[in-house]
C-alpha cells in the first residue's frame, strides 16, 4: 500500500473537456492570452479548470498563464505530426505521480495508469465502464488506505481517459470498442521507454542495457496498449527507425541468453521527438 497520509479525499478525476482536437487550440489561445478564443471552450469556471489540468501535465506554467517548453513542443508537434499529440498527452498522463496542489490530493496519473491496466487486461471489446469503476474504486482504496466516498472518480472520469486512448495511433478506443494495439509510432516506445527509467522517483541512467522482465514487459504493453505477443516487433520496429547502433536513440534485442532488453541512448520526454 503506497503510504500517504491524505486528510481530504484524493481527487482521481480527468477533465473530458481536454480532448485530443482541441487541446492545440487551446493552448494556443493560452499563449496569446485571447479571451474570446478561450470562451469557445466553455464557461469560466470550466476554463480554470481546464487550464488546472494543462498545468498538473505539465503543459502551462504553475503560477501564469504561459506555455511551458512542453506546451510550445506539443504545439510545434501538431504542426509537424498531429497523429503524435495524443500519444504524447497519453504518454505524459501516464507519468504523472500523486501530487498536491493548493491543499488538494489530484492522482490523476495513477488513475490513467490503473484505466490503462484495466483495459489491456480484458484484451478489449465493449468498455463496461460500471465494472470500470467498480475495479477503480475497489483498487484505489487498498492502494491510499481511503474509503470509497473520498475518491473522486466517475464515468465522467473515463470519458476523460477514452478521449486520449481514441486520438491514439492506431486507436484503442472507438465506438464504446476497445482493441489493443499491434503496430504503434516508435516515438510512443522511446517515450515509454524513457518512463521504464524512473524507479522510486529515482532516474536511472541511460545508454546501458535494461533488461525487460516479465513484469516490466506487461507494463510496457499496458502503457502503449498493445498486444502482449506484439511488443517484440514493435520494439525492433523503434529500433529500425533510429537504430542505436547507427548513431540513433535506440536498441534493443535478446542477445546474451537473458531476454529481451532494450536501450535508450538519451533522456527524451514526452512531446520530444528526434528532431526537437
């Protein structure tokens, strides 16, 4: 049980209004401070909490209204790879630890790493989001020690979570469906890669070897949503597209008799890419 020691309820929930399509935008209206752009996306209060949540990821600075060099990456990404924006905001989700932020509890991140876990598990099909919730509630209560009333959570929540997984490429999510993944962008494994890196709220180095055991291997797939059997391929799928041992970011293989390990040559978070 992850000891912390919470005297209000712990705030899971994920703002649906942030979507995949109009997150650029939004940013964008952010960054030139325009008002009559923001309204389109509701009211006040609705905008200060969307903007609360484009903070807490990590894309608008904690005590202004501007862009952080995330916000202004992800905005050059939609120019250049706008089939990448989802996989990013769902890549920087999944990173997000348990926080407090004014006197509130918000563990958003964990709530998007525990959906994701839920979904691949059940190996797609319908989404029951009742037995969804039912999970969440049961799980995040043995994990913060919390009775079920002081977790903020709802189907609400998940339509917050599903509007990622459907920008995804390919999607995860569409019409109430979910289906795994075989194939997905190799800058989703560097990202996901690079996120296997951080043990304890530690950093472990780069540039060496780290090797995939079976529990770090269904981590990965749970993260990029993909199918068990298909991790092999979509990894040296990454490898050919920057291959380290060609002066790109990353390697892998099962040489050694150990299994399958996977190296990545430098740091590279979310919505970095190889050209910025």
């Amino acid at each position: 049980m992850t000891e912390l020691n919470f005297d209000k309820k712990i705030i899971f929930h994920i703002r649906k209004e942030i979507k995949p399509q109009s997150i650029v935008p939004m940013l964008s209206a952010i960054s030139a401070n325009e008002d009559a752009a923001l309204a389109q996306f509701g009211g006040l209060g609705t905008r200060a909490q969307a903007i609360a949540e484009l903070r807490r990821v990590g894309l608008v600075a904690s005590r202004s209204n501007e862009l952080t060099e995330q916000g202004r990456l992800l905005i050059e990404l939609n120019a250049r790879r706008p089939h990448l924006v989802a996989e990013a905001l769902h890549a920087m989700y999944i990173r997000l630890t348990v926080e407090t932020v004014d006197g509130s509890k918000f563990g958003a991140g964990w709530a998007y790493r525990q959906v994701c876990a839920f979904v691949w598990g059940g190996g797609g099909g319908i989404l029951d989001r009742t037995g969804l919730i039912g999970r969440f509630y049961a799980s995040a209560s043995a994990e913060f020690g919390l009775p079920e009333d002081e977790i903020a959570f709802s189907t609400t929540s998940i339509n917050g979570i599903t509007n990622w997984l459907g920008g995804l490429y390919p999607q995860v999510y569409a019409g109430s469906v979910i289906t795994l993944r075989h194939v997905c962008p190799p800058e989703a494994v560097w990202w996901a890669v690079d996120g296997l890196h951080y043990v304890g709220g530690q950093r472990m180095p780069t540039g060496i070897r780290l090797p995939l055991t079976a529990d770090l291997s269904v981590v990965l797939c749970q993260h990029l949503l993909i199918h068990e059997d298909a991790l092999g391929r979509v990894l040296d799928q990454a490898k050919r597209r920057s291959d380290f041992n060609h002066g790109g970011i990353f390697d892998t293989g099962t040489a050694g008799g150990q299994g399958r390990w996977v190296l990545l040559a430098r740091c590279i978070v979310p919505p970095q890419t190889l050209d910025r």
